[in-house]
C-alpha cells in the first residue's frame, strides 16, 4: 500500500486507464457524495468486502478512499491479503478532498 495525497491521486488515476476506485465508507456516508467513478464497497462488512475483493483482477491498481484515511487503510490491507498488488490509500480521505465530489445519482 502506497500512502498518497490528492495530488499524487490525481495524476496517477489521470495516467491509469483501468484504475478502480474504490469508495471504502458506508452506504450513508456515499450518499453525501463520492469521487468520480468510485465504486461502493464498505469495508465495514468485512465478510463482503473480503468476498468481492477475492473476485478482482489481481493486475489492476485499486484506489481507496474513506472518510479519513483510516478504514481505507484497512481496505487496502484487505485487498493485498487476497494478492492485489497495487493498492493506493489517501491520505485524509474525502474530509480533505479539495474539489468536486459527486452525489452517486449524478453518475452516468
């Protein structure tokens, strides 16, 4: 796991073209808003975080983000027990993101 900020998230996500994002928070906190193309998986259901994270493409880079940075943390450990490679956390979670967020009905 690399510990990064929103500067290092963006430019790599903005060179990765199969980067999954991953929003690590509960359903409540992803309704208040998300970063662009985050997927929802919270990390506090663990047995259902474990099993989806069984299912990903080992290959790719995960992006982890939660509220704080902490439960990210925990995902992104999660994911490198089931053999994920590359997996980035940010630091201080959406709190200190700086721009947009999207609410998830405004996706496309």
């Amino acid at each position: 796991m690399k510990n990064i900020n929103q500067t290092a998230w963006e430019e790599l996500i903005s060179k990765d073209k199969t980067a999954i994002i991953i929003d690590a928070r509960t359903p409540n906190e992803w309704n208040d808003g998300i970063i662009e193309n985050a997927v929802l998986l919270d990390v506090l259901n663990e047995p259902k975080f474990l099993e989806s994270a069984k299912t990903f493409d080992k290959e790719k880079n995960y992006y982890v983000y939660c509220r704080s940075g902490a439960r990210s943390v925990k995902a992104c450990q999660i994911l490198e027990s089931v053999g994920v490679e590359a997996t980035y956390n940010l630091l201080g979670g959406i709190l200190s993101w700086e721009g947009n967020t999207l609410i998830p009905e405004q996706r496309q």
